[in-house]
C-alpha cells in the first residue's frame, strides 16, 4: 500500500511517499482502508516537534473510509460500514495519510450515506468546537436543536477550520451566533456556514458591534487568537461567560486583568482534544455523529469551508498549505473507495 511517513521532525520536505505492507488490526482495532485524510494544524506541529516513538509516523488524525477487517474482539458487523476516524495519530504511528490504517474502534464513528469528504472535515475541527460550546458554565454538556435557544456565542475567526465548525454546530443548537473575520470575502464564508451576525474586525468595532447584538454580553467565546482578542473578549462576556481557547494563533501568552473578570465570575477555558476529558469527549463524538445523520453539518464552498484536494504524492504540498493558514479545509485522497 502507499503511505505517507517521516522518519524525523521537519519542514514539509521529510514527508515521504512509500510503499508499505497493509497493517493487521490487532485486539479491539479494525484495518480502515482510508478514502480521504483531513489535514489539521495539529498535524504540521506534530511533524515539526512531536516525538517519534516508533522511529516513524504517518500524519493525519482525521478521514474516512471503509471498515475492511477486525481485530479481536470487535464485532465483525463493522467489516463494510463507511466510517469516520478522529484521533487517529495521536500517540500511534498509524495516522489516516495512507491507503489503509488501523485504528483503535472506539475512534470509529459511522458515517452512513454521507461524502467522504464530510467524514474526513470532522474529527479535530469538530470535536473542537463541541468542546468550546459545552465547556461554560451556561453552556450545556450535550449540543442537540434547541440545546442554545437563547444563547449568544462569538466565534473570533468564523472563517477557520474549527470557527466554521462552531458555527455551524451552535446554529444547530439554535444560538444566535456573531463571527469575526477580517475580510469581505472571509465575511462571505462565515455567513455561508451560518453566522448569525458578521463582524469585520478591520474595519469595525468589535466590543461595539457585538453589545448592539448582545447587551449583556455573550455566554461563550470560541476564541481562536486570545493574545490578540483577550482585551475585547474580557469586555464582551455577561456574567457567567466563558472564553474558550483553543489556538495560540496571534501569541502564545496572554494579559488578563483580574477584578474585571473577578466581578463576573467569568471562566477561561482551554481545549486541546487530546487531554480533554474521556467523557466530555465520547459526547461530543456522539452529537457530532446525530449532527451529520440530521444533515445540519456541511462542507465545502458553500457551507463556508472551501475544500482544497491533494493526491498522496502531493502531501508536502498539503502540509504546506496549512502551515501558510490557507483558508478552508486540506484533505488528501488516499483511495478510491465511492
């Protein structure tokens, strides 16, 4: 089979395309033979500093394909189903840049009719967002219709990967929604994904143009530049609120004043999927999973996230492009499965 490997950390260039036998899954595993791998931030970082444990990996946490094999113990009614992979590569070699991967099965979610490419945009972007949207104190710990009827969620860079994710995940949830962006044509995709209000951070006010929209404040912040947005966020949350961190895009520290947020009993919340909570984690697989079966969650153009393919021999291309912030979503076919 093709794969992608890197046998050291590095610049895009120590990607390679090799040839590889087809992996056994072992107990409790199944062996995916991957259509589409999603490209994250997460994974160039990985390939710049992250360890190597078994001398080699294979990126990608994310993708989609087609359960062909079981290992022991695992139900052989997953051999055929169309499936989605999250956490693919995360302390394993085995990442989704490959014609075929093996996989834990409880990072296995069915993906029934929907495009490969849906499945492959989920993952890291999407559990992301989830996490963000149920982690303050006003915020439920499941996401459904209605679960933020009267909320107000501000997503800072609605035209991002997880920015895009979020919208989408909180207009499901009935919120009203107001994303940021810096430009008219990045305002497009954020209103295309589903914002409820668009708020152009070059030329507007943002503190100003949000209290018109939320008076009180708002109840989560999915924040992806905290350096850059701590003084306005600090000055947007009502009582109660959070600010959800999930990117250090902009800085890696952040000043925070403390009797401001003291009197609100405001909440700063930082995510990283990894680590985050086991069950915090297994629900938002689970409503992720109910929101692509009820057709709330879409990709490309049209849903705000442009989808920009690469083929397997062009994967330094594809990393690439996520390190220089190309906006939309980078996915790699690995196979032709549909």
């Amino acid at each position: 089979m093709k794969a992608i490997v890197y046998e050291r950390t590095g610049d895009p260039s120590v990607l390679q395309l090799v040839d590889r036998p087809v992996p056994e899954p072992g107990p409790g595993e199944v062996l995916v033979r991957v259509a589409v791998s999603g490209v994250n931030p997460t994974d160039w970082k990985a390939r710049r500093q992250w360890p190597l444990p078994a001398g080699w990996q294979t990126p990608g946490q994310d993708g989609a394909g087609v359960v062909e094999a079981v290992g022991a113990g695992v139900d052989q009614q997953w051999i055929g189903e169309r499936v989605w992979l999250w956490e693919a590569a995360w302390q394993r070699p085995w990442g989704t840049a490959a014609e075929y991967t093996v996989i834990p099965v409880r990072q296995v979610v069915r993906l029934g009719d929907a495009p490969f490419d849906l499945g492959a945009c989920l993952g890291i972007p999407f559990l992301t967002a989830h996490r963000c949207l149920t982690a303050g104190e006003f915020m439920p710990e499941k996401l459904h219709a209605g679960a933020l009827s009267d909320h107000v969620v501000l997503v800072q860079g609605g035209a991002g990967a997880v920015g895009n994710a979020a919208i989408q995940l909180a207009r499901w949830a009935d919120a009203c929604v107001v994303a940021t962006v810096s430009s008219p044509e990045k305002a497009q995709l954020a209103a295309a994904a589903g914002a409820s209000f668009v708020v152009n951070y070059r030329e507007q006010d943002v503190v100003e143009e949000v209290r018109k929209i939320a008076p009180d404040g708002v109840h989560t912040i999915v924040e992806v530049s905290a350096a850059r947005n701590a003084a306005a966020d600090v000055q947007l949350l009502r009582t109660g609120g959070a600010v959800c961190v999930y990117a250090d895009d902009g800085g890696d520290e952040v000043r925070l004043p403390i009797r401001p947020l003291m009197m609100p009993n405001a909440r700063w919340q930082f995510v990283l999927v990894y680590t985050e909570p086991k069950a915090a984690k297994a629900q938002a697989v689970a409503d992720v999973s109910a929101a692509v079966a009820q057709g709330a969650v879409r990709v490309g153009e049209a849903a705000g996230l442009p989808l920009h393919h690469h083929s397997m021999d062009a994967a330094e291309a594809a990393h690439e492009a996520v390190e220089n912030s190309v906006v939309g979503k980078v996915l790699i076919t690995t196979s032709a499965t549909e």
